[in-house]
C-alpha cells in the first residue's frame, strides 16, 4: 500500500537555529518531520534524486522493519512507496538508493531468505518492490554496508564477513541475481568498506576505513570491464588524516573526501577534509575539523555546486555538549571551509544521516534524529 503525508500535517517549519552571520545567504528549513509510524522513522543514508523527486529510506518504522519514501518538492508531499515486510522481504535498509534505468535499488542490513541482508530494486512509480539477492553469510558475505554502483547490467556492492577484518566486494546481476566475488580483503589490502563505490572514466574507486599496510585504511579501485583490483591506489599511514569514512567525490581529476583520527580526544582534530590526486597519488589535507563551531566526525560524500564542496559533520566538541552536527562548504583549491549551519544538541547528536543531494540550487538531506517527533527529518538548505 502507498501511504501519502502532507508535509502541512508534518509540520512544515524555517528553522531558527544557530545560523553563522557569515552564512546568512543560505536559509534552513525543515521540510518533513518522519513520525516513526507508518510513514518510518530514523532516515539512513541522504536522499537521491529521480524525475525531479527525492527518495530514500528509513531503518524503522512502517511495518517495524523500515520504508522507502518520495518526497516532491513541488508539492510538499512525502509518499511512502514500500513499507518493508522482514525476512523474507528486506529489512532495516541501511544504503543510499541508486538510481538505474527508472528504478531504484538498495541494500539492507537485515531480511532476505536468511535474514542477513539484501539486495532490492523499487519500481518509483508503484512503489512494487522485490528482493533480488539474500546474502547466505558464506563467501558473499553478510549485511550489505555500501551504497551501490552499476555498470553494465550488474550492480556492485560490498559486505562484511562473519570474523573481523574480512570485507567482500560483491558483483550482482540486476535481473537474475547471480553474485559473484570480485575480491576478499582480509586486512592487510583493506579492511571495513565504507562510504560509496565512485565510478569515474570506467572505473570504480571505495574505501576501507581499516587496514592497509598502516592500518589506517586504504583508497581502493576495480575495473568492473576486466574485474581487476588495486587495493593501495591510497594507503593511509594510521597517523592524522587516517581512516577514510566520508564516502567519495571526485572533481577534475581528484577525488575528495573525509577521515577521521584513530582515536579522537579533546583538543585533537575531529576529522579532516581531503584531496588525492589520481595521476599523482599526491593526497592534501584541504581542512581539519576542531570540533568546535565548525562541527566534528565529518560523514557522507560531498556534493559540488558552483565552485564548492558541499558536506556535513555528526556533532561538534568530543563528548557533543555544544552542536548536533553541521552543514559546511569547503572550496577545492583553497581550502577555505564555512559553517552554514549548526544543529542543537538537544535534537540529538548524528544529525545529518549520509550524503546530501544538489536539486534546484539547494541541498537535501535527512537526519537520523531531529524533527518533532525525535525520529528524523528531511531538510533544505537553501544557497
């Protein structure tokens, strides 16, 4: 069944938090407050856009097991395309969804045939949805953890194997379902995929946020065409600017991304902001977060609009007494970083959930938390 919300009855409000004078062009308004009943609650991983909407996921909610969700910005409405079913449907849906040929696919951490996750395709217009892989917990892993790539047919996704340190990059058919391995990294070549897979000029580049020959984790990259791996196209030294966790961007031969420290303490840096060269293999850090106004523990790949990298932190100061998280620009070549919003704390840390989406010269994301309800919002930044 799709359930429709009018985003009136949610609550549509400008938000009148802290807002930094510098940033005062960009306004921040909450456009739908998720309830955490049938329309979900707890929105994961940003919002894509598709047809002039915006569509993402909630991990819980709906039918207890999470949702898929449209939201139309012409007319403010939120439209609940699938309520997920649990096993054997997916369940608790934790990756962005990825946009293929007018349908929508994804990956959740629970559900399938044997409740170890899933791989789902939604068709937008219906909202009919259908399991198209359950993960077994064997040589193709368990719980998927990456937003997908595609490319010719097949869709490529990573998930975790059942003792630590063991990641699988996964090959799966789009129609049939037949999966394949494309590479085991056991800790030494990368350990804990995160973030994205990128696909620039044919090839796909991820990260791992463990692992690599510093243990401070690794930039890695396939050929989806011939199936060859390079597990070190970066490999971080474990010191500052270890642990590769914000999912990548990439912008005239770069790509650009965040870390985080090992171990962050008070007075340390709380992430950084940087840039790899491709031709080079020359990595710069363009900015290091201090957990302050500026925000801390910077997540989701960046978007680019104008001139700028677009991205959001989870909180601010080590133990999150001051801010819930940020939304900043940060310029490419200079490194110039603005705070154009800060969230309260009392709205809950974590406040930006993932990536954020450009549409119509403004950006849309979600929050975990937030909202009237405590249970997650959709929002626009208005630039």
């Amino acid at each position: 069944m799709v359930l429709m919300w009018h985003a009136a009855r949610a609550g549509i409000v400008a938000a009148s938090f802290y807002l930094p004078p510098a940033a005062s062009a960009a306004t921040f308004t909450t456009l739908y407050s998720f309830t955490g009943g049938a329309d979900g609650g707890n929105p994961q991983r940003g919002v894509v856009v598709l047809g002039g909407a915006l569509y993402g996921v909630t991990d819980s909610g709906g039918a207890g097991h999470g949702t898929v969700f449209k939201f139309d910005p012409a007319t403010a409405t939120l439209t609940t395309l699938h309520r997920f079913a649990g096993s054997p449907d997916a369940a608790a849906p934790t990756t962005a969804l990825t946009p293929v040929n007018g349908r929508l696919y994804g990956g959740s951490t629970l559900g399938g045939a044997n409740d170890l996750g899933a791989i789902y395709v939604v068709n937008p217009k219906n909202g009919a949805e259908r399991v198209i892989y359950s993960f077994a917990g064997g040589a193709d892993g368990q719980y998927p953890v990456v937003d997908l790539g595609y490319f010719k047919g097949r869709l490529f996704g990573a998930s975790v194997g059942a003792t630590s340190n063991i990641s699988y990059l996964i090959s799966i058919d789009r129609d049939n379902g037949a999966a394949s391995t494309v590479h085991r990294f056991s800790g030494k070549d990368g350990a804990e995929i995160v973030g994205n897979l990128l696909f620039v000029h044919g090839i796909f580049y991820g990260t791992t946020a463990l692992g690599g020959a510093g243990e401070g984790g690794t930039i890695f990259s396939f050929d989806p065409a011939s199936g060859a791996v390079t597990t070190d196209v970066y490999d971080f030294a474990g010191s500052a600017g270890q642990r590769p966790v914000g999912g990548l961007a990439y912008r005239k031969g770069a790509l650009y991304s965040a870390s985080l420290p090992s171990a962050p303490s008070p007075g340390g840096q709380q992430g950084e902001i940087f840039r790899l060269r491709l031709a080079s293999g020359r990595l710069r850090t363009l900015y290091t977060f201090e957990g302050k106004q500026d925000g801390a523990w910077p997540n989701g790949a960046m978007v680019y609009y104008q001139g700028l990298f677009y991205g959001s932190t989870e909180g601010a100061t080590v133990d999150n007494t001051s801010f819930g998280g940020s939304i900043f620009s940060i310029d490419p070549v200079t490194g110039v970083e603005t705070t154009l919003y800060s969230f309260p704390v009392q709205f809950g840390g974590n406040a930006v959930a993932g990536g954020m989406a450009l549409f119509n010269g403004a950006i849309y994301g979600v929050t975990y938390g937030f909202g009237t309800a405590n249970k997650g919002s959709l929002f626009m930044l208005a630039l």
